[in-house]
C-alpha cells in the first residue's frame, strides 16, 4: 500500500514537473524557493536580535519568536529526514544527492515547507492585522510549490512538510511566544544580550 501511495506521488510530483519546466524559468523557481533557505532564516534572526537587542521591544520580540521557531524547526526536520530516508527525485538532472549535507540529502519532509509554513502560523499569531498574514501565506505557498515544481520535492514531501509546521507551531506555543531572545539563552545574559 505504502510503495503504491509513494509511485502515485512520484508520477504525479514528476507531471508536475514537467509541465512546469515548459512555463515558469528555473531560475526564477530557485530564487523563490531561496527566500525558504534555513541558513537565512537561523542567521537573519539571530543577527537582529544580538546587534538590535533593546532598540525597539516590537522587533526584539519579533525576531526572538522567528529564532525560536526556527530552532524547533531544524530539530524535526533533521529528525524526520534521518527517520525516514527518503530519496530526492531523480528526474530533475542537477539533483545530485552530493550537493546535500546530512539529513539533506533526504527528501520527506521538505525542510523549507516546514520552515516557510511555521514562519507564517508565527507571523499570524504576533501581527494578526493586515497585510501580514496575508503576505506571509502567499509567499509560504509560493516556496512549497516552488520546492516541488524544481524537481527538489514530491507533494507527499511537501504535506508531510506542513503537517511538521504545524507541530512546529504547537511545541512552539508550549515554549513562547517570548519577549526576547534572552528567554531562550538561561545563562551569559549580561555578556550576550547587552549592546556596548
């Protein structure tokens, strides 16, 4: 049953594919499916709220939760690739598993759907008015599609991406929202999270 549901969702993620090699340019794709990277969004938080560190509580407390959910994101993503092991697709030519470190190099469940849609049940919760959530929805299903249709992905990856957002999101609330970045770090507060 499993091995049919995988076929299913390869032919499908495959003519999927392939339909949109002939439409959208590759390189705009990648470019959308960057804006997911995880090297981004663990840095860019983490530079913000060491360097800006109380300047404005809103942006602390704003890239505090974006770190923190970005942590609780590469954990389960590291453990749901390295559990399930599943091979990237091999019709996209460029896809070689080489370029790919670690848990990587596996396929389910895509990391920047996680990431992307645990970005956005965050963004919701703290700047519920608009156009944020609206934004942030759009640019969420944006990348997951974008992971799919350059050949990184299947769609069971993808789902299997935002059912790990949304437990993502519910550790997340057992843990925050926070007010600083300080919350996550129980020691070294003086001497990390003090501008000179």
């Amino acid at each position: 049953m499993l091995s049919a549901i995988q076929d299913f969702d390869a032919r499908v993620s495959q003519a999927a594919y392939d339909a949109s090699s002939k439409l959208v340019p590759s390189k705009v794709l990648h470019a959308i499916g960057w804006s997911g990277e995880g090297y981004f969004w663990l840095s860019v938080p983490l530079i913000v709220c060491l360097y800006y560190k109380g300047v404005d509580a809103g942006r602390d407390r704003f890239w505090s939760n974006m770190l923190l959910i970005n942590l609780v994101d590469i954990v389960f993503i590291a453990l749901g690739k390295c559990t399930f092991k599943r091979p990237r697709p091999a019709y996209e030519g460029s896809n070689k598993t080489a370029m790919f470190l670690g848990p990587d190099q596996h396929s389910f469940p895509s990391g920047h759907t996680s990431r992307v849609w645990s970005i956005y049940f965050v963004v919701s919760l703290l700047v519920p008015s608009f156009p944020y959530p609206i934004v942030s929805l759009i640019w969420a299903v944006t990348v997951s599609l974008s992971r799919l249709l350059v050949g990184r992905h299947y769609i069971g990856d993808l789902v299997g991406g935002f059912l790990l957002a949304l437990l993502n999101f519910t550790v997340y609330k057992q843990m925050g929202p926070i007010s600083t970045i300080a919350e996550l770090w129980p020691f070294g507060k003086q001497f990390l999270f003090t501008r000179v």
